[in-house]
C-alpha cells in the first residue's frame, strides 16, 4: 500500500513522530503492510505484568522503553486506557504527554476503536500541527 509507505516516511521526516492509525477492515494487511516497511509491532497484551499501572507516566514510560530505537507499530492500547475514555482529564494527562514525547524513531498507535481514535486525533489537532500524523482506513486516500 503506497498509502502506509507514504505516511511511514512523513512522520519518520517530522518533527513529532508519534502518529495514530485507524483500521476498522484488513486489519492484518496493514499490520503487515508495516512490517514490510520495517515498523516492528508490539502488543499491548504483552506489556501486561502483574503490577498495577497507576498513572500516565507508568504507561508511557512501558510503552516508550519497549519502542526505543525501533520503529513502532503500538496495538491494543484500548485494553489500557479505554476504562479512562470518559475521565475529564484523560485527554489532557495521557494524550498531551504522550504528544510531548519525541522518540528517535517513529512510533504508531494502531486503533480499532473510532471513538478513542477520534479522540486522539481531535486532540492532536487542537494541540499543534499534525497534518501528517493520521491514517485513517475509511478516508479517501
């Protein structure tokens, strides 16, 4: 898909490089549309210890020391943080410090749920410019 090279290397090229994606069909094809692409993926179903992670830094920090130097592709995230959705302050902690964030390499954050990918991205655009930073399966290309 020339689509996902395409926004692989805008959000490698872009200052940020924390991205989100939404894919509601072919769900495995993109997957594999990203390791063709050298973006390893990690399960958020493996990151699941038998500690209890209390705050959005505990969280970010698991995520981001599993991704370091390696290009990114992040799944299942919802299992962690869809309890939160509806916490006033849950766009504000976890989404503004984990656009705050710079990692070397790109990192993905692969959705299958439309609400927290709206979510996600209606903040990103209020926070700063991110026009390359979204893809989105049931836009036009």
């Amino acid at each position: 898909m020339t689509k996902i090279n395409i926004f692989i290397t805008n959000v490698s090229k872009a200052r940020k490089r924390t991205a989100i994606v939404f894919m509601e069909d072919e769900l495995k094809s993109t997957i594999a549309e990203f390791h063709a692409n050298n973006v390893q993926t990690i399960d958020c179903c493996d990151l699941v210890t038998n500690e209890v992670i209390f705050s959005d830094d505990q969280l970010l920090k698991l995520i981001f020391d599993t991704t370091v130097g390696i290009k990114s592709l992040i799944s299942n995230l919802e299992l962690l943080i869809a309890p939160r959705m509806n916490e006033p302050q849950f766009l504000k902690n976890f989404i503004q410090k984990l656009i705050v964030k710079e990692p070397l390499e790109p990192v993905f954050i692969l959705f299958y749920s439309k609400i927290l990918y709206d979510k996600f991205k209606n903040f990103y655009k209020n926070y700063q410019p991110t026009e390359f930073h979204f893809l989105d399966n049931l836009e036009e290309a």
